[in-house]
C-alpha cells in the first residue's frame, strides 16, 4: 500500500521502453528516500521475460495485465485496469512517460481519480510544505519541477491533499541505472475480467506503421546544435558536415524545428530530447531555458554566438563570439588538418 | 438532427515570441507584454471541424471558450472562418483553475450543447503545453478519446476515422461517436477569415463587451440576435464551486523562481583562424574528438 508505481511501456519488440526504465530508475531512489516500495504496472499482450528486464531496477512488485486486446495501446482498457489498480493499491506516487501514450492515458486516469498530475517534469523531488493560511505541514510531499511560462520561471508544483501525485517525465531526463542486478521481487498477475468492460473496446486500430527511432541523439557521445541563429535550411549542411566529421549528431532547439530548417525527431529541451554528451557545440542558440534543460549536464559545451549576451554563454566552457557561418567551416578545416 | 461538433479553443498569452520586455524589473511575468492569440494547435482543430462539416450532410461547428472577458474574441475569430456559434464561459470563479478544474467547467459547458456527435480540442495549449484538458474532458464526458489527430479520414453519424501522429508513426483509428479528438500540428493550418463572415459578424459581442461600448447596440441585436456572443457563468453551468479555481484544483504551485544561470567561467575566443585552431588542437589533445 501507498508505495510508487511506474506505469511501463512495452515496445513492439515486447521490451520494456527506455522512458519506463528511466522512471523506475528515479522512482527506486524516491522510493529509498520515503522507505515505500516501487511497483511497476505492464499491460501488454506478449512480452520477453519480465522478471528479468525488470528486477534489476529495484522493482519490489510487478503488476502485470496480458490479453491479445491490450497490444497496440488503447486509451481505455489501459485506463480502466490502472483506475481500478489505483483504486485498490492507493499508490502515494504515480509516474508516466511523456511520450504518445503516457500523454494520452496519464490525464485521463488522473481525471477519474480526481487527482493532480504535472507535465512534462525535469525534476522530482521529495520535500515539506507548509500551507499558509492554515500552517498544516504536509511532510514528503514529490515536488514536481518544471519551467513554465515561456520557460521564464521554474515552477515547484505539490499536490498536497490528493493520491497519487502524478507526474510524466520525457525520455531522457531522468537517468536509467540498474540498481542491483541481484534484485528480486515478485510478479503479480491481474485477472482483468474484473477491471474492464464492454466499452473499453470502442476504438478500434485498423491501420500502423511504427519505426524505429531512427535518429539517436539521445545516445550521441558529441552534438553539434543549431538555432533560429543558423539561418536557413543549407545553413544547416555545414552543421551536419561539421558533425560528421567529428563522429557527432547533429540536434537543434524548437525555434529551429518551427522554422523548418529541421527534422522535428533532433529537437533538444523540454518538449525534446535530453542529451548528455561529452561535448555540445551550440550555434546560433541564445539558451532558454527549455532548451537548456534538455542539454546543460553536457560535460564541455562551447557556444558560437554573435551576440556576446547570450544566456548560452553562462554555462558555456568556450564561447566564441562570431558568425556561425564564418566559423563552422573553420572548425572544420581545422579539424580536418590536425587530426590524424 | 444535425451532425454537431463542439470545438474547444483557448486564448493564450503567446509564449512563442516572449521578449526580453515581459520580465519585469522585479522577476514577474509581464502579461499585457504578451499579445494574446487563438492557441495555434486549436486552430488546427477549427479547420478540421470545418472540413468534417463541409462533409457531412448538415453539420454545425459550435465553439466553448473558457477564460476572460477579452476571450471573446475567440469567438469572432471561429466565426469569421466558418463556426455557427460559441460560447464563453467567464467567472470570476474560474480563476486559478488547473487542467482538472478546466476540464470539469469545459465538460459541463459540453454537456449542455448536448446531443453532440464530436469534441475537438487542440493536442495542448502553449502557455503550459499540458496536453491535459482534452482527455481530461473526455474522460468526464465518460466519451473516448483519440489523441493527436493529423488527418480526417472519414465519417458517419455513428463513427469517425482519423490518421493520428505518433512520436515514432501513424495509426489509423475508428471510434464510435460521441467522441473527444485532440488535433496536433502537423494537421492542415486553419484557413484565414473569410470576408463575407467578417462583415457579416464583425459587431458580434458579449453582453459585458457592450458595457464598455459607447454605441448602443440594442437596435443592432434586435435585428441580428446572431450578434450576440452568450456567457456562460457558474450559475448557468451548475458547477459544484468545490471542483473551480482553486479550490477544485490539486495541483498548486508551491514555488516559481526566476531563472539564474549559475555562473561559469567561460573561455571567450574570437572567430579568428589562431583562436579556432587552437581550440580544435585542444580539443583532439584532450581526446574529446579525434
Ligand atoms: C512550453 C515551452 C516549451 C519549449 N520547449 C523547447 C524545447 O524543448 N527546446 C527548445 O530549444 N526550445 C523550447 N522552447 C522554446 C524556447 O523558449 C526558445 O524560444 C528557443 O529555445 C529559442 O531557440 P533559439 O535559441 O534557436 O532562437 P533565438 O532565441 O532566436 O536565438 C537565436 C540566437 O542566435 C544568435 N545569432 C543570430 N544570428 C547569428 C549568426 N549569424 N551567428 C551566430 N549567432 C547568431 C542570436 O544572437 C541568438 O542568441 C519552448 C518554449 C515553451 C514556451
Ligand atoms: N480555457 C479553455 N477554453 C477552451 N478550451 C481549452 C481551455 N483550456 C484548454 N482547452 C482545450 O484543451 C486543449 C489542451 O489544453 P492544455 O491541457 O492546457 O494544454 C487546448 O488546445 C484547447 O483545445
């Protein structure tokens, strides 16, 4: 009772999705920190032994649903067998991917248990409250953060009076890290009879193509991103030239992808991918913060910036002043001539 | 029966173009420093009203708007592209609501257009990017859901079908109706005002935008009472207060900072070619490429 669950993913290939793994991850040290356990929930048809993918990232209880109905994903039988598993368990905190699905089923739980749920988190948290007008302290609450507001302010949410507390996380801001490979727990199966009705069917998939993804930036060692700064689509060439020559990708910021000088899958922040590579070479970015928030635990960032007070540059290890254009070919020149 | 598609479309601040002037001097939002627009994604969801009904046999688009006031103007927006009618629902005791609290007023606004056939929001509006209200109304309307439409692909007074867009592809579904759809971006752009709607609604109002007017407008809406713009209050919703604003919201925000960069010491070059080869050099010695 009152312990952590982690709503899991299941890939096509019957894999638990990396986001699920991410939030077990975090959800183990939360768990830790409140001394409460962590139970993951899996709806799925077929799936690659569970125990195994699973134990290893401290999962005290695996609550597992199987039916041929339950792959692909559809809002309302997943929904159901949650509503009705939170119903019974009564979890103290409930995390989400932010992904297709876990954006699609998180608020419509939420909104049937009538409790709070946050998007899009870059940070959990467990910490006190105080209520103001009452001074009722409110102990271990999840603080739930996030940047708000065009990414000017940081907001701290709390659901003080209501459970779960619901949160969905991207992929890759949270890091995924087996706790113990020794780890057991044990598995319990869901008789869904009980949990779903006739209803739950009323939509119906009759047509899916799902890729691979096909760009992986989130596992890119060295990033070159580009901004609204680089100017163009052809601008951009030199960043993918730049990029291959130094084994790198090649990610950029949402004023960027809405500008149309690239593909939407290489957007880098919160509403993106968070990357953490050993070197991020940032062009023509000024550094808000929902873009940092998806790149600044990068080990050396350098920033290439005509504009000598660009956010980007506080948290940049280098920073060259100039023009993208003038500098990139350089840096590939450069790199091309001392390189053996 | 007519085919009736209730659009869900938001006023938001616009966040896309936040300058350096909507701080203020001690770290507040400046809101008045941010226009405010018709929520792009809602835009999206406009348009495929409009191609559904221009579908169907007789079909009629009306539109809920939750917020201020000023939120009327959405409303003469939907109608200058081809919306029948909308609704704003404004009360002071809205204020403060979160994405639950929303969905609950939207959803009994909703009921009271009843019997519909379709819900369409926008996937997520741009001052939080939440994603929330429209499968939150779903659920509260007890309707299906399908997510992040891109296409309308077909339709019958019972069921719908949609090409929807997901992060790694596409799914086509079918669901019986009522239904709740939530349009992402990447459906076709809403198309602009038409001119003739434009004329016909350009004095279109609600009874509290009339207050401020120094024309009088009761003539006017005798003649063409399609020029008035209900309200909706709590009162006519028949909300229970306890689930409004914030009392009927569990998120609350415990703490807003301003952002502060912490301070690195950063290394300044010029493009100039030593500064570039020395850094490049510096870089492969250090073996963070090469
Ligand atoms: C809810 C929300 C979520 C968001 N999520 C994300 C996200 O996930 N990722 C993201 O990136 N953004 C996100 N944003 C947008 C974010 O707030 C910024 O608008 C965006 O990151 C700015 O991108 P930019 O730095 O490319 O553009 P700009 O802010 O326009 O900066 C361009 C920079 O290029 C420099 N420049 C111009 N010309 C040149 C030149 N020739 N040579 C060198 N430098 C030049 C300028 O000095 C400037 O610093 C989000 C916003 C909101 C409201
Ligand atoms: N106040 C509101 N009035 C009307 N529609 C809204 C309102 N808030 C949200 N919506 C709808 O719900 C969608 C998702 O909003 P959000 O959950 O805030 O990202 C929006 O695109 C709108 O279609």
């Amino acid at each position: 009772m009152n312990n952590i669950f982690v709503y899991c993913e299941v890939t096509e290939e019957g894999l638990i999705a990396d986001v699920s793994l991410e939030l077990l991850s975090k959800g183990r040290k939360l768990a830790n920190e409140l001394n409460i356990k962590l139970e993951a929930i899996v709806i799925c048809d077929q799936i690659q032994n569970i125990e195994n993918q699973l134990y290893p990232f401290g999962v005290d209880v695996i609550h597992i649903a199987q039916d041929s109905r339950l792959f692909p994903y559809t809002t309302l039988p997943h929904s159901s067998i949650v509503v009705n598993l939170f119903k019974e368990e009564k979890p103290e905190i409930a995390l989400f991917g932010a992904t297709s699905i876990g954006r699609d089923l998180a608020p419509r739980v939420a909104s049937s248990l009538r409790c709070g749920l946050t998007a899009d988190c870059t940070s959990l948290e467990i910490g006190d409250h105080t209520e103001n007008k009452t001074q009722k302290l409110y102990k271990n609450l999840l603080y739930q953060i996030r940047p708000a507001f065009g990414g000017n302010i940081i907001a701290t949410i709390i659901n003080p009076d209501t459970r779960p507390q619901m949160a969905t996380v991207r992929e890759g801001v949270m890091k995924k890290e087996e706790f113990s490979t020794s780890y057991k727990g044990k598995l319990k199966k869901l008789s869904i009879e009980k949990y779903l009705k006739e209803d739950d069917f009323l939509v119906e998939i009759l047509e899916r193509h799902v890729e691979q993804q096909k760009i992986n930036i989130k596992g890119a060692q060295i990033i070159v991103a580009g901004g609204y700064g680089v100017g163009s689509k052809e601008n951009f060439q030199m960043l993918h030239q730049l990029a291959e020559a130094i084994g790198g990708e090649v990610g950029a910021t949402r004023a960027a992808v809405d500008a149309g000088m690239v593909e939407h899958s290489r957007q880098i922040g919160q509403t993106g991918v968070t990357v953490r590579p050993k070197l991020y070479i940032a062009c023509g970015i000024s550094g808000a913060v929902q873009h940092r928030a998806g790149m600044d635990q990068s080990s050396k960032i350098i920033s290439i910036n005509n504009d000598p007070k660009a956010p980007i540059n506080k948290i940049a290890d280098y920073t060259i002043i100039g023009n993208v254009g003038d500098i990139l070919p350089k840096m590939i020149k450069y790199y091309k001539e001392n390189s053996k | 029966m007519s085919f009736r598609i209730v659009v869900l479309a938001k006023q938001v601040p616009d966040t896309r173009n936040v300058g350096k002037d909507a701080m203020k001097a001690d770290g507040t939002v400046n809101r008045a420093a941010l226009p405010a627009i018709y929520n792009p994604e809602d835009l999206n969801a406009l348009e495929m009203a409009l191609e559904i009904k221009s579908k169907m046999k007789d079909a009629e688009i009306i539109v809920v708007t939750m917020g201020p006031p000023r939120a009327a103007e959405i409303i003469r927006e939907s109608v200058y592209r081809g919306a029948d009618k909308g609704y704003l629902i404004t009360d002071r005791k809205f204020a403060g609501s979160d994405t639950l609290a929303t969905s609950y007023a939207i959803s009994l606004a909703v009921k009271k257009l009843a019997p519909f056939h379709l819900v369409i929001s926008g996937r997520q509006a741009i001052d939080g990017d939440t994603a929330q209200v429209g499968p939150q109304a779903a659920e509260k309307l007890g309707i299906p859901q399908i997510t992040y439409a891109e296409e309308f692909i077909s339709a019958t007074e019972k069921d719908i079908t949609i090409k929807r867009r997901l992060e790694r592809g596409i799914e086509v579904v079918k669901s019986s109706l009522p239904a709740l759809i939530t349009v992402h971006s990447s459906a076709p752009e809403c198309r602009p005002r038409n001119a003739k709607l434009l004329m016909k609604f350009k004095h279109a109002r609600t009874v509290t935008e009339l207050q401020e007017e120094v024309r009088d407008y009761t003539e006017l809406f005798d003649k063409r009472p399609y020029l008035q713009i209900e309200e909706w209050t709590v009162a006519d919703l028949d909300a229970n207060v306890e689930f409004l604003g914030l009392s009927g919201s569990p998120t609350k925000v415990k703490k807003i900072e301003n952002v502060v960069l912490q301070q690195k010491e950063t290394i300044l070059l010029t493009e100039s070619d030593k500064d570039i080869e020395g850094l490049m050099k510096e870089l492969i010695d250090i073996h963070i490429i090469g």
